[in-house]
C-alpha cells in the first residue's frame, strides 16, 4: 500500500504548543502565593531551586507590617519562594543579620549569600562596609572578618565574585558619588583598592553603575552607547562603542533598574524611572558584538527599585518595587520569563510539575523510586 507522511515535531515544540508560557518571544508570568509585604531597594539572587529575597524598604506603615515590624520602614528579613512548590517562605536565621537594609549588593557563592554596604534610616546616615555572610542551607548568618583597606561606607554599588576574588565598584555616601574599585581576596579576606592605570579624566563618570560582568565592570553613561569595561588583566578602564537597535536606537536613559547576566555573552536590563515614567522595557546587550536589542516583552507592573534574579538554566524572577510615583505605592508580585529557550530537561521539568504538583510534598525514596535524579529531588526539597 501507499506510504503516508508522518509529521515529526521536535520535542521542544510540542512543548511550547502545548505550553505557551515557555515560548520565545518573551512573555512575562505571575508567580507565588502569599508574598512576601510589598518593598524596594532589596536584593534577590537565585539558584537551581529558590530565589532568596533580602531587605527592602517601605513607608506604608500597615503594608510594612505595622507594630509587628520592629525595623519599619525597613525589612530585616531573609525570604526563600522555592519554584518547584510555588511557595514563599520566611526563612528563621540564626547570627546578626545586618541593619544595612537597603541597596545593598547581594551575591550568591555556593551556599552562602555574602551582602555588602547598603544604608539604614535616614539613608545616607547609617552605611555599611562589612561583610555578612549567611549560610542558606544551615540558615546561619557571621560576619566576615577582614583586613586591609575597606571600601568606604556605601550604597547602592555593583558587587561580583571573579576568580575568587569579590569585586565592588562605584556606590555613594548619600552626598558622594564614587568611582573606586575594590577587591576582595576571598581566601586571604584581605581588601585592596584597585588603582587603574588611567589618567584620572579617563575613568567612568560618578554616577551608580549598571551592572558587573566576567570579563570586567560595566558601566552605562547617559548616551547609551558607549559603556566602561574594566579589564582585571591590564588594570584599566576601556571605553566600547556598542551598537543600537536598528530600528529604535538606543534603550532609554533610567536608573533603579535591574540588570542581570547570563554567562559571559548576554547583560539584559529591565524596568527604571527616567525622570519622568516609569519603564517597562526589557533590553539585552550581546558582551561579544555589543549589539542592542529590544525584547518583545512589558513588565505587567512597571517597576523601578525592584530586584531581579537569573537562575542557572536563564529564568529571569523579577520582584517588588516602586509602581506608582505620585502615590508612592510599592508592590510585592513577582513575575518570571525565560530568556533563553529552556533545554529539554527544563520543558520536561515544568511539565512535571504542573501534571503532579503533589511531588515536592514526596519522600526522597520515593520520588528515586519513580526514577527522579538526585539532582532533580535536591531541586524539589
């Protein structure tokens, strides 16, 4: 008899058929159950299985938790929303958590979560410049001790890890802005102030700076297009041209937005306040061609003073912010969108849970006895 054509799909598009909220273009979701009191100015970074949510600031005396918030207008509070389960939880810390409650820099290194600077109320009055370390796993919070010069006490600064080494940049005083760079051995705890080999017109402006990358600090001035890299091999400051959109240039001139990078090739930015909106925009800037492009998305909430996050397989989780300025009203939904085509282990994954919802609630026996990996149980519990 005569042969009919059979139609292969790849697996990832009966996925994405099926499951239009993991399609590329980018589409913003909702996520969470009982979030945590809307806030800004906080921190958030993320790994395979939770997001971790530090700090945040908010006047609304009764949003803040009223007479049950001892640090109102500020969160002294650590908050882990677990993406398996889809639950929020605060997590209960042993140790001194820090009083630096706002526009700190945050990172995640293994299991600890190292926070540095920040400010408390009046901001600009009561910086910091230590270095708090909290054990996730263990839920325990320490102070790391060092040595050498520390950076001056400040706030909102960029901060990564490189090599072993904890690079932190720019920030301000509340009165000064800074342009100095400094590093932290994470092995010796000894800091030493970074003295570029520019001369001294031809560093960044003073200002607070966009983000940190691996192959060195990036920088955005007002014009969009050129950014400041520091190169850690030469010991200084690069100016690179980058290249706009073909069609709509450059991405608005903002602050307060969020800024998160996957791997060494793509830096994307979302959200901000330019003086006069609030934005909702998502860009991404290619770290290899420097090229610009404007992502088919709009955060549902426009946000500034919101925190976002980027898990290893490239979701993005953004939370919180300042949402109305005229009534200075802040939020606490927290929204996701992939910024990569998920792998198929991520496809199968999210289908998993939405077909049985019920496994992070399942022994770890079990769930090895149904065929999960290890590493998958680790993701559930």
């Amino acid at each position: 008899g005569s042969k009919k054509k059979v139609r292969w799909l790849p697996v990832r598009r009966l996925f994405t058929q099926s499951y239009p909220s993991l399609r590329i273009p980018y589409r913003f979701l909702r996520e969470g159950h009982r979030p945590p009191p809307a806030r800004s100015g906080h921190r958030c970074v993320a790994d395979s299985s939770n997001l971790y949510v530090f700090g945040g600031y908010n006047p609304d005396y009764e949003e803040s938790g009223g007479h049950e918030n001892e640090d109102y207008p500020l969160f002294r509070e650590l908050w882990r929303y677990h993406f398996a389960a889809g639950t929020w939880q605060q997590m209960g810390t042993e140790g001194y958590m820090p009083r630096e409650l706002a526009s700190m820099s945050v990172v995640l290194h293994g299991n600890n979560l190292l926070v540095f600077g920040g400010t408390g109320i009046p901001f600009g009055e009561s910086n910091g410049n230590d270095v708090h370390v909290c054990n996730v796993k263990y839920k325990r919070w320490s102070l790391l001790n060092c040595r050498g010069k520390k950076p001056n006490r400040i706030y909102g600064q960029a901060m990564a890890i490189i090599n072993g080494y904890l690079y932190v940049f720019g920030g301000t005083t509340g009165y000064v802005y800074s342009t100095d760079l400094h590093r932290l051995d994470l092995t010796t705890r000894e800091w030493i102030q970074l003295k570029p080999n520019n001369p001294p017109n031809d560093v960044p402006q003073e200002s607070l700076p966009l983000s940190v990358a691996h192959k060195g600090f990036y920088y955005e001035v007002e014009e969009n297009d050129v950014i400041h890299a520091y190169n850690l091999e030469t010991n200084t400051w690069e100016e690179l041209i980058t290249k706009p959109h073909s069609k709509i240039g450059f991405p608005a001139a903002r602050r307060c937005h969020s800024c998160v990078q996957i791997k060494n090739v793509d830096v994307f930015i979302c959200g901000g306040y330019n003086g006069e909106l609030i934005l909702g925009d998502l860009w991404k800037l290619n770290l290899q061609t420097l090229q610009w492009t404007k992502l088919p998305a709009v955060m549902p909430e426009p946000a500034y003073f919101h925190c976002a996050a980027v898990t290893p397989a490239g979701c993005m989780y953004v939370h919180g912010g300042v949402v109305n300025i005229h009534e200075n009203k802040r939020t606490g939904s927290l929204f996701r969108i992939w910024l990569v085509v998920p792998s198929l282990l991520e496809l199968c994954w999210e289908k998993l849970l939405r077909s049985f919802p019920h496994l992070a609630h399942l022994p770890a026996t079990q769930l090895l006895h149904l065929g999960l990996t290890q590493e998958l149980i680790e993701r559930l519990k």
